[in-house]
C-alpha cells in the first residue's frame, strides 16, 4: 500500500503541473470561440484549483495499475469511477455543466464512451505488440531448434 501511495504521489505531482495549461489552452479556445469575454477572479482561481486536482488525481490513479494482485478489469473500473467523479465535479465546480439530470447523463454517456473507446485502442495496440512478440520468440524458438538439430 505504501508503494502505491507514493507512486500516486509521484504520479499526480508530475501531472498536476500540467492542469493549468490544459486550462489556459481551454479558456482561450472558449474566448477565440467567442463563449466568454472576461473571466473573474474567482473563476481563474477556481479553475486553477480545479484543474491542478483533476490533473493530480488523474496522473496519480494510474499508479493503481501497478497493483500485481489487484484483478485488471477491477483496476479499471475503479480508475474509470474516480476519473468519472473528478471529471464531473470539476466541470460542475466550474459551471461547464449545468446541473441537471439531462446535462450530467449526456456527460456520464459521453465519457463511458470515450473511457471505451481509449480502452478498446489501448487493447488492440497491446494485442498486436504482444503477437509480434510472440512470432518473434517463436521464430526464435525455431532458429535454436535448427542449430542444435544441424549441430
């Protein structure tokens, strides 16, 4: 437990710097778009705030998959429930979701999708480096067979 919470530590910290970029890129994009024309101060700082946690916390919850005992499909689920909650309290402290029951089951559908759609990219990358591999070792495999038979 105590290698898990210092490498979420050290994970979150690494990230958490990034959160407030992500957010100036945001803003700017939102006042390019014409959304916003001024920010107040309690806007700035909340979304400094609000970004650097997410970005800790995010950065940090992949440590869990560093947990060798701990069941892959629950290492995701629960990564996936903590990163949904941060995401829709962050958006919700800083008003980029009105709270309603249609505003957060279009977020909660959006980001199951996407949450799907990295995994399903994340799987078939590893499948397919894992089959070459595979076909590398065995051709490996192969190539000693053919010497110790040729002796």
């Amino acid at each position: 437990m105590k290698k898990f919470v210092l490498e979420f530590l050290r994970r979150g910290l690494i990230a958490s710097g990034i959160g407030p970029i992500v957010l100036a890129i945001v803003y700017l994009i939102l006042k390019q778009s014409a959304v916003i024309d001024a920010l107040t101060v309690n806007q700035v700082c909340i979304g400094i705030f609000s970004l650097s946690a997410l970005a800790f916390v995010s950065g940090g919850m992949n440590a869990i998959y560093q947990i060798e005992r701990l069941p892959l499909m629950l290492a995701i689920l629960v990564h996936g429930g903590v990163l949904y909650i941060i995401y829709l309290g962050t958006y919700l402290l800083n008003d980029w979701l009105d709270f309603g029951v249609l505003p957060i089951v279009v977020f909660s559908a959006i980001f199951v999708v996407g949450y799907i759609v990295i995994w399903a990219i994340i799987y078939s990358i590893i499948k397919r480096n894992t089959a070459k591999l595979n076909k590398m070792l065995k051709q490996k495999q192969q190539s000693i067979k053919e010497d110790l038979s040729n002796g």
